[in-house]
C-alpha cells in the first residue's frame, strides 16, 4: 500500500430514509440529478476524485483542503437555490465533514484515520452545512468567504484523541431548520428594548374552509388590518416576519408574546361559505392574562373590506390608542368596492408578504391590474411601485433598470393620491437617492416614515438615505428603530445600521452589528465591505486584508470603482474616504 496528505470530504445526504420512503423513484431522479448537474462538475473543476459512492454517501479526495472548502462551500451554496423551488418536506440537505491527513492508498479506494476522521465530522454537521477539522481550518483561514465557528474539542466515535473541530456557516445550514432564508433571531446582545406604546403582534389566521385554495382569504384579511395598523404613530406593531412561523405551531398567547416581545396578540379564524365569510377574532392581553376584545362575523363577502375596517377600529379602541392628526383618515379599506377588486388585493398583498421573487412578480400583476380595475384608490400604484422596486433592489427582474422605471412610474403614480399607504413615498425617495436627488429623496423618506409608523421598511430607507446625506446620527437613531419593529433581523436592515455607524465614527459599534448580518447570511458581501472598512480605520491591518480577500473569495469581479459607482453619497469626500480604506486594504481597483 502506499500513503499520501489528502484533504478527504465525506458527506451524506439528511433524512435519506424519509425522503425514499415519501417517494422512492422522485428522491433517486433528484439526488441523480444533483450530483449529475452540480456535485459532479464542481469535484472536476476543484481537482478532486470521487472514491466510492455508498448509496446516499460520497468519498470525496483532494490534494488541496482550500480547494476541498471551496468545493464543499460552492455545492452546498447551489443547494440552497435549488431547494427553494421545493416543498419543504423535499428539499435535500447534504452534511459534510473534510479532514486534512495521512490515507492509506489500495487501488481506488483510500482507508486510515484520516478518512474515518471525515466520516465522523461529517456527523457533526448540520443539514446543508460543513464540518472540518483544525488542520483544515489552519489551511482554510482568511482564505474563504464563509463564517466559521470553533466548536473545540470532539469526542469521535472509534477515534483515540479529541478532534478540534469548526463548522463553516452556509445559507443552507443557517435556515435548514425553517425553510426560509434569512430569519435567524438575533444573537445575545445584539436586540433592542421596545418601546413604551402599545406592542401587538398579528397571528396569522386559520383557514377553516378545508380549501387550501381559500388561505388568500384568511391571509390578505390579517394584512389588510395590519396595513392599517401599520400607519398609526401610537401602536408599535411587530413586523410580519417575526410571527410567519405561527402558521403552523400552534402555541399559548402568553408563550407567543414572550418569544417576540409583544404585550398583545391578535389571533383569529376564517371561513368562506359560498358568497358568505364568517371571521372569529379574540385579542388578548398576555400581561392582564385576559381576553380584551372577542368578536364573531357574518357577512357577505361583499362587506369584507368594511369588516376589516371594523376589526381595525375596534382594536385601536381596545388598546386606548391615540390617533394623532389625520390617522382616522388612514383606515379606508372600505373604498374598495366590487368583487374583482376585492379579489385583486387579497391575492395579492398575500403574494406580496410571501416575499420570494415568483410571488413578487405574481402580486406586481395584481397590483397592476387593480390599478386598472379601481383607479381611484392608492392601493393599486402604492403597491405596485413596491413590487417592481423590490424586483430591481434584489436582483429579480431580468433588466433591473426597466424595473427601477416601471417602479418610478408607479410611485409618482402613487403620491398623486390624498389618502396614501406611503409605498409611493417610500419607493421614490430610494430611487431619487441614486439620481443623486439628495434633498429629494430625504424629504420623501420622511413623509413615507410619517406615514408608515410602524414600518421597518420606511424607517431602514430613511436611515440609509440619512448616512449617504451626511447625518449618520439620525440614521442610527433610525435605524435602530425599524430594528426594532422587524424583531427578525434581516441582514440588509443591519448593514444599514452597521455603516451608519461607521460613518459616525463609532466603528466599535459598526463590528459588531456588520458581524450580525455575517452571522445571519453567510455569504453577505456588503456586510464584509463594511467590517474591512472598519478593521482599516481601526488601524487592523490584518484582519482588514483577510477580510479583502473574504470579498474576493466570494465575488470574484469586485472592483472598487463598481462599487464606488454604487454609493451615492452627497459629499464627495466621505466617498473618498471610505474607498481609500478599501484600498489599503487591498481590495482590487
């Protein structure tokens, strides 16, 4: 026999008995098609072998570990996109453990401690992620695009000596759990106190039709009432994303409150009979432990708008909210008359809170054609101009600069209405900011946050136009609060609250929350720029070239004068500034 140093990647797929037992012949076509497509081509492109294959599980050999993670990384990164387009139930979630040792070489086939290592790490993986040992990581470090956490010291079955172990953080293992990208809770330390008003959370109602083709209807009557609620200045409302997983786990009032910080909840049930909806609502008041308001509805389907004016009222009566101003003005969803109408706005604000690009696409459609369908509301324009905007910002729309004009055109659409969900304003503020409209876009901010008072969204794009005008003060201060309403922190809301920040000169502050965003989405760029930034006007040198080489590990093509391109700050000299940083650090022009 002879012996060699191989990097030696084992991995087998999660649920493999489950997923044959739910439907044999569909898991052998996908998994065939998985590794045909994907794992195949990327072992060749990364110089590596396939030594066996043992029905769900691959040996893998390398001659390099840095290309073993890059590998492994890349694969499970596919994966993730692939299984979005799946059932839950049908995704396919590799583990993976690579080790770095001595094989023993018979032939094809490879034997030692050095593969049994990987088989064991491989068991201490999570569903879609990597694990790998320390002579790996010692390799790896500084050298990949990718979160890694020091798990120490491992027991492994059949291995004399503990094995210093590290998992490498993926989209697919932060969110194997649930299904849905980017809605890991925050980490210790990094949460923020409520605000003293009156703090709800909206359950997601049931649909008790025994049609699933109904859940629209018990779906767009919960966020027609929040969309009202939303706009009210006396009411701190939890955002959607904080309470989606509601749907299906079924918990006490008192255990939801507690888990997203709310004092109250409102929970209800829906069911559609013909031209008939029957709605059951209970809030409850967890502090005082008592229901506080209950009621039961009969109408026709016709009257659902003005039931949901009517629920609305009386929960703002049942928390003794003060409306301020002309916030009674801002609960008219009433004015939208006629069935087809109707129908056009449930489907698709429901598709719209969905937030994957095909539902996007599907409530833009909506939205438009209820513009047509009732011109003289808000509702059509407001949201459509959101629907092509987040096309463009997320990069779901084949020409991102037809999306930003289709938005445009819909958002000044949209302020020509007197009673406004404030989506316009939100929308052109964002987009004036990139036309270099600076005053334009900060005074359009401020009339969408004035008018969606408990809406994350408003207050995170106040914020990021408030650092590139040169106010990273307020922009905290903003910042902080839509932080506050979301509860489930997206990564994009923390960067915004990361770069103000930086800009204000607090880059103690600015670590710390750009590796948040890191935490909750692995492959973040942006959050990256940021902390590479702040390591160089830390006068970290090292730690702000391993994160340069982090940047381009993950996006190749990065250059500065892209990304200077993309930052449209007011003065000039804070641009200069920060690509100067950049630059020292390393960063490619």
């Amino acid at each position: 026999m002879q012996r060699r140093l191989a990097a030696i990647l084992s991995a087998d797929l999660a649920g493999y008995s489950r997923l044959m037992h739910e439907d044999e012949e569909g898991t052998l076509a996908a998994l065939k098609a998985h590794r045909g497509e994907l794992i195949e081509p990327k072992i060749a492109a990364y110089g590596g072998r396939i030594v066996k294959t043992i029905g769900d599980g691959v040996l893998l050999e390398f001659s390099s570990a840095v290309d073993a993670v890059r590998c492994a990384v890349e694969i499970q990164r596919e994966m993730a996109r692939r299984n979005e387009v799946v059932t839950d139930r049908r995704r396919m979630l590799f583990r993976m453990g690579i080790n770095l040792g001595d094989v023993l070489v018979e032939g094809e086939d490879i034997y030692g401690d050095g593969v049994n290592v990987a088989a064991r790490l491989e068991t201490l993986s999570d569903p879609g992620g990597i694990c790998i040992s320390h002579r790996v990581y010692e390799q790896v470090a500084g050298k990949i695009a990718a979160n890694i956490h020091d798990i120490g010291e491992q027991a492994l079955k059949n291995i004399e000596a503990a094995v210093h172990a590290y998992r490498i953080e993926t989209a697919a293992s932060a969110t194997a759990a649930t299904g849905r990208r980017h809605v890991s809770p925050a980490s210790p330390g990094f949460e923020f106190s409520r605000r003293e008003r009156p703090s709800i959370a909206l359950l997601p109602f049931r649909n008790l039709s025994g049609d699933p083709a109904q859940d629209y209807l018990a779906e767009g009557l919960r966020l027609g009432i929040l969309s009202s609620l939303v706009q009210l200045s006396g009411l701190f409302l939890i955002g959607t994303e904080a309470v989606n997983g509601y749907r299906e786990r079924e918990a006490p009032a008192a255990q939801i409150a507690c888990e997203v910080g709310v004092r109250y909840v409102l929970g209800g049930a829906v069911q559609r009979t013909g031209d008939r909806i029957r709605a059951t609502l209970q809030l409850t008041d967890v502090k005082a432990r008592e229901i506080i308001w209950a009621e039961r509805y009969d109408r026709v389907l016709d009257d659902l708008f003005k039931m949901q004016d009517e629920i609305t009222q009386e929960v703002i009566i049942s928390l003794d909210v003060e409306l301020l101003g002309r916030e009674h003005d801002r609960i008219w969803f009433s004015q939208l008359t006629g069935p087809e109408s109707r129908e056009l706005y449930l489907r698709g604000i429901s598709h719209l809170y969905a937030g994957t690009k095909d539902d996007n696409a599907a409530a833009g459609r909506m939205f438009e054609e209820l513009a047509r369908v009732q011109p003289d509301t808000v509702h059509g324009p407001g949201c459509a101009a959101l629907t092509h905007w987040l096309d463009a910002y997320f990069g779901w729309a084949e020409s991102a600069s037809r999306s930003r004009d289709r938005a445009l055109e819909w958002a000044e659409k949209a302020l020509t209405y007197k009673q406004n969900n404030g989506f316009g304003y939100v929308v052109l503020g964002h987009l004036q900011l990139f036309e270099g409209k600076h005053d334009e876009a900060l005074k359009n901010c401020r009339v969408a946050a004035d008018l969606r008072a408990s809406c994350p969204l408003a207050f995170g794009l106040l914020s990021s136009v408030q650092t590139y005008c040169g106010d990273p003060q307020e922009a905290v201060k903003n910042a902080r609060e839509a932080l506050q309403l979301e509860r489930i922190y997206p990564p994009w809301l923390i960067n915004i609250l990361a770069a103000a920040y930086r800009d204000g000169g607090k880059v103690g502050l600015s670590i710390p929350a750009a590796k948040e965003a890191t935490r909750l989405d692995p492959e973040q760029t942006d959050a990256r720029i940021i902390l590479c930034s702040d390591y160089a006007l830390g006068g970290a040198r090292d730690q702000a070239r391993n994160m340069a080489n982090e940047i381009t590990g993950l996006d190749p093509s990065f250059r500065l004068s892209s990304y200077a391109a993309s930052q449209p700050y007011k003065d000039a000299a804070t641009l200069d500034r920060l690509i100067d940083n950049l630059r020292e650090a390393g960063l490619p022009e």
